[in-house]
C-alpha cells in the first residue's frame, strides 16, 4: 500500500479568524521543507474565486494556497464552491463547474447529505498524490444547529485522519472565551482531535498575554502553538468582502488622484483592485450604494456575483444616477465584469438566471453594448491583445496582457464602442470614443503593469500631474509574497511541535 500524505487541518472559533491566510503559510513553509504539499477545504462559501489552468473555478484562498505549496490548483482541492446570488440562494460550483441554484435549505437537505462520498474521494486521492496536506476548516466546528450535517469541519476531520488547530482571533476580544466555549460544544470524540491552539493577529506585548496562555493550556490540557501578530498588508489575495473594512488605503484622505469603488452588494473578486494600493499618489476609497461619491477622477465598478440585482439597487439608491452624471462631468468611469456589462444599455435576464425573475434593466448607457444572460458560465485563464482604438490604449497597442474569465452573460457591441482587448475573436475589453469609460471582462487587469503605468499616467497627464516612472508600479512578486508570510508565521509557530502532531518529520 502506498504512502499516504500527512494531514494538519485548520479550525476556527468563528469565520475570519485569519484560517486561509494561516493554511497559505503552512503550505509555503511545508514546500520549503521539502514536501510535497496540496491544500485542501470540503466547501467554500465565497465570491472570489480562482480559475485553474483546466478553466474550473474554486475558492480563491485554495487557488493562492496551491500557488503558495507550488503546486497547479485544482478542482479536487475544493470541490463544493457555493457562490451566493440572493439572500436565500447561492450557486453551487461542483468540482469547478456549476452544478445548481440551491436554497439554504435545498442545499443542507438534499445535497449535502450525498456530498460527503465526493469529500472523501478528493481527500483520498490528494492524500495518494501529496506528502503533506494542509486542510482548511469553514467557520466554526461548534454551530449547533448546522453539525449534523457538516461536510467541512469534523466530518473533513474525521475522513482525512486529521488532528485540528483550533484558530481564534484575539484582535476581537474574547480569545479565551472563544476557544474554551468552542471545546466545550464540541462533541467528547471530536474534542479528542483538537491538538492545540493558535491565537492569531495579536497586537502589543506577548508578557502581558502570557498569564492568560497558561490559563488555557492548564484549563485545557491542550498546548498554545502560537501567537502570530497581526500581519498588516502581507500582499495575499484575500476572498472575503469583510476585509475591506480594514484596508488602511481606504482611509487615505490625501492623494493626487481620487478613485471611488463601488462596493456592490454581491461585490465579487475585488482583489482585482488589489494592485492599485501599491502605486503611490492614489487615494481608494469604497463606497456603498447610495453614499456619496464626492468628485473623483475615476470611478471603479468592480466585479458581483449578480450584476442584475446589483444595477436595480445602484438605480434604486441613486448611485447609478449620480454615476452618470459625474461622467457627463469628465469622470472617467471603469467596469470589471459585472461592472463592465453596467456600463452598457441594457442587462437582459429573459430566463431569470440573475435575478429570479425574467426581466431587463437599463445600463448605465456608457458603452454601445448590451448583455443577455444565457444558461452557462465562462471560466478560464486568457491572453488578450490591446487595440490600437482609443484614449490611453493607443500607447499600449499590440502588448499582450494576461488574466482570467469568470463570468455568465454574453455582450454584444454595436455605434461607436470601441474594442480595446481581443482574444481571438472575441471582445474582452471596450471603451467610449476618447477613452473617458472603459470596461473589461479580464480580471487581474491591473496585474499588468505596463497597462496599469500607461492608464494611471493618462490620469495624472490630465490633472497636469508629472508621470510616474515604470519602478514606481510595482509587480506583485507573489513568491516574495508567499515567503514573507511563511517567514513571519513560522516564526511565531512552534513547528518542531506542529511536526510531531503530524506524525512527520520537521526540517533541521
């Protein structure tokens, strides 16, 4: 029989406690010991998400974990995405590709109980194809209400052989309670795989801490295998909406150039903005439907899970009005995705995919365009052409930039709208005569960074602003990225102990 890869898993006391972020160091730090390492997580509930070489989609986080082991990301590493569309309803991605629209409760009573068989086949075979797999729990372990039917936490457990890290982040007070109280619901054979504790993104000094960590493991039994500080801008990509609020580039009042983010209801792969925080001069800011959008020289209409439902409440709460208006002022107005097919006259949903109820919505009326949603999902990894067309793009002619598909509805492009990105065919990028709106299907845009330099100067240049110089825009070296992380957190972890728990052997 062969050799079966060694398992660690990480648990939560509540959701965002810092688990993804943790499991992409382990798997850099497993990598630089030498192992083979595959990450690992039953169901995720996000709107980032990541397409692998093979056009599947998975969670974000296991796509930047398997970057971060080394290793192509693939469907088996998280094979249940759920995507939500609704309060109520969510799309179900299954090994990558849609499977359903499922309600909450359509989905805990009659898909979950056949999807663990799918769970244990992809930790089966992960387990014969890696050294080392790095598990990511959902949430917490200890919901009550939800634990019969869990496919993610104990029950992932319990099928890969894994002894649990329980996680709490003490940033939000209560760390003791948090971890104690968890144990504590658990049931006496799950507690039994809990081997220790990690008490993450603390602030200030660790001898004011340490009376309390000797509470624990004498209350406990259990050891604490460390305190990680809060690790403020590491670079990683991150899925959940929530970080938004802690981004300290938000809260910048000063800079030579004012971009506003839509933050939409079912704001999806944001951290296509993520590139922009390093290019100095610019202020970021989000703002929600309905706020106030002051005067900024570009407006962002990032990417959602619904661009349907999405436009309705940008038109409902004014946003889409005062939109219009600030372009009509000499605002230039950008889309990604979703915020791209806004930009155009009209969203058709004449089967209710997007919406849950056959309809159109008007655009913004920006670009000569219209979008109809169409059974089917495009999802892949692509290379597009700049066009020699309009506004910046003509100094960029003919490069080629690089980044993903993810996206139902087809748009079709008519007048005066002007294709700026091709693939092939097909359009991937349009903008307005002169450039002031522009849009794109390509996610990760300003990951290139010659059309990032070359759009961000085109707005200094309007402003009278000097240029920036090609090192003040600076490329995500995500290796680097990926080795500062597993640096700072080995640091703070006792892996020797980590190692043991595992059964395996440590680096010298």
């Amino acid at each position: 029989m062969s050799k079966r890869a060694k398992t660690i898993m990480l648990q939560g006391t509540s959701s965002h406690v810092g688990k993804s972020l943790l499991c992409t160091a382990l798997c850099r730090i497993f990598k630089q010991d030498g192992y083979k390492t595959a990450p690992f997580k039953a169901q995720n509930m996000a709107l980032n998400s990541y397409v692998t070489r093979d056009g599947l989609e998975i969670g974000r986080a296991q796509g930047v974990q398997a970057e971060a082991a080394g290793v192509p990301a693939e469907a088996r590493m998280n094979p249940v995405l759920l995507k939500p569309k609704a309060d109520m309803d969510a799309q179900v991605v299954l090994m990558g590709r849609p499977h359903a629209d499922m309600s909450a409760r359509d989905y805990r009573d009659k898909f979950l109980p056949r999807a663990e068989a799918l769970v244990k086949k992809c930790i089966d075979e992960l387990r014969r194809d890696f050294d080392v797999l790095v598990i990511e729990g959902a949430g917490s372990p200890a919901e009550v209400n939800l634990k019969d039917k869990d496919i993610v936490n104990m029950k992932t457990a319990e099928l890969a052989g894994a002894p649990v890290l329980l996680v709490a982040d003490i940033d939000r007070g209560g760390v003791f309670a948090a971890l104690v109280g968890t144990l504590e619901l658990l049931d006496p054979r799950e507690r039994e795989r809990v081997a220790g504790f990690i008490i993450n993104k603390f602030r200030g000094d660790i001898e004011l801490l340490r009376p309390g960590l000797d509470f624990l493991e004498q209350r406990t039994g259990l050891p604490v295998l460390g305190v990680v500080p809060y690790l403020h801008q590491h670079g990683v990509d991150q899925e959940d909406s929530v970080v938004l609020s802690e981004l300290p580039s938000c809260r910048e009042k000063q800079g030579d150039i004012d971009i506003a983010v839509i933050k939409l209801p079912r704001i999806s792969n944001f951290t296509d903005i993520d590139p922009l925080y390093k290019v100095p001069g610019l202020r970021i800011r989000f703002v929600e439907p309905g706020g106030k959008l002051e005067q900024p020289d570009v407006i962002i209409l990032p990417g959602t899970k619904n661009s349907v439902l999405d436009l309705q409440e940008l038109w409902q709460k004014g946003t889409a009005r005062g939109i219009v208006e600030l372009y009509k002022q000499g605002v230039q107005v950008v889309g990604i995705c979703g915020g791209y097919q806004m930009l155009g006259n009209l969203l058709l949903d004449p089967r209710g995919l997007e919406g849950g109820s056959a309809g159109e919505v008007p655009g913004l009326g920006l670009l000569d365009m219209k979008t109809e949603f169409k059974p089917g999902k495009i999802t892949r990894q692509v290379e597009c052409t700049v066009k020699d067309e309009t506004g910046f793009w003509k100094e960029i002619s003919n490069i080629t930039v690089r980044g993903y598909e993810i996206h139902s509805g087809h748009s079709e492009y008519w007048g005066e709208c002007c294709p700026v990105l091709t693939s092939g065919d097909a359009v991937l990028g349009a903008a307005a005569p002169g450039g002031l709106a522009w849009g794109t299907y390509l996610h990760g845009i300003f990951d290139n960074k010659e059309l990032t330099l070359a759009w961000i100067n085109s707005l200094r240049k309007r402003k009278g602003l000097p240029e920036l110089s090609p090192d003040q825009v600076i490329a995500n070296d995500r290796d680097d990225v990926y080795n500062k992380l597993a640096a700072q957190v080995r640091q703070n972890l006792d892996m020797k102990k980590i190692y043991q728990i595992m059964g395996a052997a440590g680096s010298d």
